[in-house]
C-alpha cells in the first residue's frame, strides 16, 4: 500500500470508530452505554497524555491529579455555589486543573527523563495527600456532588443518554482539536522537542514554553475527563488521584501504541474491554475473580510481540507480507541466475 | 521527646532506611547497569515476605531447621527465580524503548500479584522472628528495643558492605561497571555480557526478596506490600542519583529519616513528607544527589 492509501486507512478508521460510537446507544443495553461511556472518559484522560508523552516526549507520571483536580473542583464548586450550570461549571474545572499543571510544568521542566516521571508524580502525590488527609477533600470518603449539572431544560446530565451524548461531544471535540494542534506548527515544534531538543534550539526554538504549553494543554484536558468522571459518578474520592491512576493511563497508551492519537483511543478501548472479558463470569467461571492473571499475560505477550503497540499491527502485517514477497523475488531471481549460468 | 524516644526513632529510622536501601540497591543497580526500569522490583521485596511466611513449615518439615535454613533457601531460589525470569522475560527488552519496559513490567506486577493471590491467598499474615532473636533490650528505665530490628539493621549493613566490596575490589564488580558504561566495548573484549547481566539480575532479584524476607517479622505480610515499597524506592533510587549505591544508601537513610520522624512529629504530613523532600530535592539538584556517568 503507498503512503496517501495508508493515510485514508487511518482516516477511514477514526471515522468508524466515532460513527460506531454515534450509533452505539441504538444498539446496546443499558449496561453497553455506560461501559462506553466510561471508556470514552478514559479515551479523553488517555488522549492528553498521549500529547504529552507521545508527541512532545515527556513521560508523565502524575497526570492523575489534573484528572482528580478536575473531578475535585466540579464537586467542591457546585457545593460552594449552589449553582449547576454548565456553562460556567465545566470551563472553571478545567480552568483549575490546567493552572495547576502551569504550576507543575513550570517546576518540574527543569528535570528531564526518570527524575521527570518522578517529580511529576511527586506533584501528584502531594495533591493526593491534600485531599485525603486535609477536612478540603472530605478524607477518604470523597465528596458526593449535590445534583448533576446541566443546561437549564434543554440537557440534564442526569439521563444517561444525554450524558452519553455529551461525553461523546466532548471525546469528538478533544480528538479533533489534538489532530488540529499537531499538524499546526506549534506542534510541529513539540514534535521536534520529541525527536530532539537540542536541535530545536539550536534553531532557535526557545523550547521550555513550548513543553509548557503541552503541559498546561495536557492537564486542562485531564481535568475534563475528571470533571466528566465526577458528573458520571456522581461521587470523587482520592483514589482518582491515587499513582496507580496514573500508571494506568499511561499502560493504556503504550498499549495503544505511542505517537499517534488513535492509539491513545486503542489502548483505552482495549484496556476496558480486555478487563471486562476477563473478568466476566460467563467466559472463566469461578477463575474470573483472578482476571488480573489473564490481563497481566496479554499485556506482557503485547509488550513482547508488538513493539509499537496495538497501532502498529497493521504495519507489521504489512512489513511482512512485504518481506514475504521480497524473498519470493530473491528466490525467481537466484533461479534465474543458475538457469543462465547453465545456459 | 526524651532521650529514649529520640533514641529509640533513631534506631527505628535506621532499620527503615536500610531495609529500603537493600531494595533500592537492586533496582539501581537493575536501572543503572542494565539500563532496564524494573517496576515488578518491589513484587520480589512481597514475594520474599510471603516465602518467609510460606516455606517456613516446608522447611521446618524437611531439614528441620528454623528461620536462618529458610532464609537460606529462599535466597537459593530467589537466585534461580532471578535467573530464569531475565531469561524468560528481560534479555529481549536492553533494546526498547524504557515505556516497553514500563509495559511488560507492569503486566510482571499483575500476574505476580494474582499469583500470589491463588498460592497463598489475601489474607494478611504475621510472622514470629526466630526464637534466638525474640528478646528485647532495655533503654533506659522505661523502654525497650526489641533485639530483631537490631538483626534487621546488621542484615541490611553487612550485605551493603559486602556490595560495596564487589563492586570496588573485585574483578567482578569491575567487569560489571565496564558493562555499564560501554556494552559493546566490553563485550569486545570477550567478556560474556549477556551472562554478566543475567547474574546481576539475579542478585537484584535475592537481595531484594532476603530484604522482603527479612522485613517480614517487623512489618507482617499483606497484599500489596510490593508496590507500596516500590514507588518509595524508586524515590530513592532518583534522589540518590541513578545507578549509584552510594547515592541509593544516603537517599534511603534520609528517607528512613524524614519517615519516621514525620510520623512522629507531624503526623497530619507524614506521607507527603518524602515526596516534598524529593520534590526539593531534584529542583535543586535534577540528577539527583550522586550523579553516574
């Protein structure tokens, strides 16, 4: 296949899977809706990561407490005020989570590799530990949030359709702003941080503002898939900030496959999905409580077979068969080669 | 505080900051040589305290022995764990990206922890410390220290010592830290670096389940162990500078320092103390205190 035909498969593929999601409530149950709905949540928290570690090339290791601020500020505004507008609720959350990524970035920028990971989730700890042992968060119990926000009439998050709806609005809106921001030049520059900084700067990219801004970007869209936990949930507890949120997030894009934002997508559905099989009781039985058994294998067997996650499959299919028909060829011509030296 | 108290937190910081040292020193080590970021390093640390859980009657059944003959064993089989996991798992994974790493070790976690699950259970388990060490010593007129945190500590030094002696004076150790630096080079000099790798895995893997064996008296036997103490040795392992044992054993006292007291003093703060102590840390210094390399 050449390059515009793999680019069109790309497309083609996006696009069915946002028409399948489109027409997902048609055909599922209840419990479908909300199990994609929530992978779709996660979709969201996985696609900011995914411009962090997979476009820019910082490995975040805290990015759940952008997930767990946004959560925390929908709880703690809509009790302050009183008010349940979405108009003003959605934007402040997302507001709040990105200053304190601002903050986080700013500091943490100045490390680089595992001391990178490992300040950013010093960072995130230090959030946890907030609200889990200060009277702010309400401790270990979290906060139930006093109502679900809404529109006026017009959309009540209260209805899971409608909150389907609107998550689906939102993953569409995230997915197409990313896809815009990457081809724009600003992350044409992220990419360049990525691949090698001090070229970047040898050019003249002053490149500590631009990992900035993937910073901030990163944990306001966090803050969204939080603030959209927080509405679905109805509840936000600490463990939305806990590191083992994080870990998952970022197991979720290396399984996706890093570098390409539908891989960010993959690797949440696949996650989910994978967990939900081997957890049902339908398939193992008595066996599925011990489901990590199973989840763990299949991600040790992906780590080992496919290098570049579930996204480079088809590349290795292709590769393959590429490599097939080149050793068919070399095996006529070699032929050839002795005919003609007999002859 | 008095006298006894601040003597007695002192002993016990000591003992923490040890015992996370002998786990950190593996995944230093594991991280710094190999180049390899091992997150299953703290499953060895909860498989070590549920063998010294598990194979004590085992062991007490077939050579009769107590604590110290399943210590024994169970660094013998630690060894050969060691050595077949880098086989079976890790010799491919020198060439990948560190996040395939991340990716594989992270599934490790999930099947050693469910593995765990279906041996022994969930439950959370206490072990006795050997008879011989049972006893208490008396500080001041009041308190006492019991003599198997005294153990632990003399465990956790000699075994540092004894790295600190392989790594600078022996031709081993020399060989190792070569590999570490140039891969190829040494490989070109006809040393078998796949085997030199192999067999530094391997101690990784023991010393870090002796630690979990060791530790299991002192703080009993629970699911989840492992990663709690991973994420604190991986702090460790990043204030200290990576790949330097040096930095890994005065990271992980401070550690043991700032812990222990803070739950003493500040107990509101105390689990976020370590991370703000990291956080300063590497903003002062972002290689952490010992640089390698």
């Amino acid at each position: 296949m050449d390059g515009i035909g793999i680019q069109r498969g790309k497309l083609a593929f996006v696009l069915l899977v946002f028409l399948g999601l489109a027409a997902w409530p048609a055909v599922a149950g209840n419990y479908g809706v909300d199990l994609v709905g929530k992978i779709m949540i996660s979709s969201i928290f996985a696609l900011s990561l995914e411009l962090l570690v997979g476009t820019t090339g910082l490995v975040c290791f805290g990015q759940a407490a952008f997930f767990g601020i946004g959560a925390y500020a929908a709880a703690l505004l809509m009790s302050q005020s009183g008010s349940s507008s979405l108009w003003w609720l959605l934007p402040a959350c997302v507001v709040c989570a990105g200053l304190y990524a601002l903050a986080v970035g700013a500091l943490s920028l100045r490390t680089r590799g595992v001391y990178f990971i490992m300040v950013t989730l010093a960072f995130a700890q230090m959030a946890y530990y907030v609200v889990h042992d200060t009277p702010l968060g309400g401790g270990t119990d979290g906060i139930y949030l006093p109502g679900k926000p809404g529109l006026g009439t017009w959309l009540d998050l209260d209805k899971p359709l409608a909150f389907y709806g609107f998550t689906y609005v939102c993953l569409l809106a995230v997915f197409g702003f990313l896809a815009l921001l990457l081809r724009s030049s600003f992350g044409r520059a992220l990419a360049g941080v990525r691949v090698n900084e001090q070229r970047m700067r040898a050019t003249g990219f002053s490149t500590f503002p631009y990992k900035l801004a993937s910073f901030t970007i990163s944990g306001a869209i966090a803050g969204l898939a939080g603030f959209l936990f927080a509405v679905k949930d109805g509840v936000v507890n600490p463990e939305l900030m806990s590191w083992h949120q994080s870990g998952a997030v970022l197991i979720m894009i290396i399984l996706g496959g890093l570098g390409h934002l539908r891989g960010a997508l993959i690797g949440a559905f696949a996650l989910a999905l994978l967990e939900e099989f081997f957890k049902s009781e339908a398939v193992f039985g008595a066996f599925a409580k011990h489901w990590h058994l199973g989840l763990g294998f299949t991600i040790i067997l992906s780590a080992a077979m496919l290098p570049r996650g579930l996204v480079g499959i088809p590349a290795l299919w292709r590769e393959r068969l590429e490599g097939r028909a080149r050793a068919l060829d070399a095996k006529s011509s070699s032929k050839e080669g002795i005919r003609e030296a007999v002859v | 505080m008095d006298i006894a108290t601040f003597l007695i937190q002192c002993l016990n910081a000591l003992q923490y900051g040890l015992l996370l040292f002998l786990v950190a020193s593996g995944l230093t080590l594991i991280f710094g040589i190999m180049g390899v970021i091992n997150l299953a390093h703290g499953s060895f640390y909860m498989i070590g305290a549920y063998m010294a859980y598990a194979l004590a009657p085992l062991v007490g059944a077939t050579f009769g022995g107590g604590f110290f003959s399943t210590l024994a064993v169970g660094v013998v089989l630690s060894v050969l764990f060691g050595y077949a996991l880098e086989w079976a798992f890790f010799s491919f994974l020198y060439e990948r990206d560190h996040l395939q790493q991340v990716l594989m070790t992270y599934g490790l976690i999930l099947v050693f922890e469910e593995m765990r699950s279906l041996i022994v259970g969930d439950d959370v388990h206490g072990v006795d410390a050997p008879p011989t060490l049972a006893g208490s010593l008396p500080l001041g007129e009041l308190m006492t220290y019991p003599v198997y945190r005294l153990f632990v500590s003399g465990v956790c030094l000699l075994l540092a010592a004894g790295m600190y002696f392989v790594f600078t004076r022996t031709r081993l150790g020399m060989m190792i830290r070569a590999g570490s630096t140039n891969r190829e080079m040494v490989q070109s000099l006809g040393i078998d670096i796949k085997f030199l790798y192999r067999l530094v895995f391997a101690a990784g893997v023991a010393i870090a389940v002796l630690a979990g064996m060791v530790a299991a008296p002192v703080s009993s036997v629970y699911p989840g162990m492992g990663n709690t103490v991973l994420i604190v040795c991986f702090v460790v392992v990043v204030i200290g500078g990576i790949g330097s044992i040096r930095g890994a054993l005065l990271a992980a006292l401070l550690i043991g320092v700032v812990d222990t007291f803070g739950k003493v003093l500040l107990p509101q703060a105390a689990g976020v103390l370590v991370y703000v102590l990291m956080a300063l840390i590497l903003l002062w210094k972002p290689d952490g205190l010992f640089k390698v390399g």
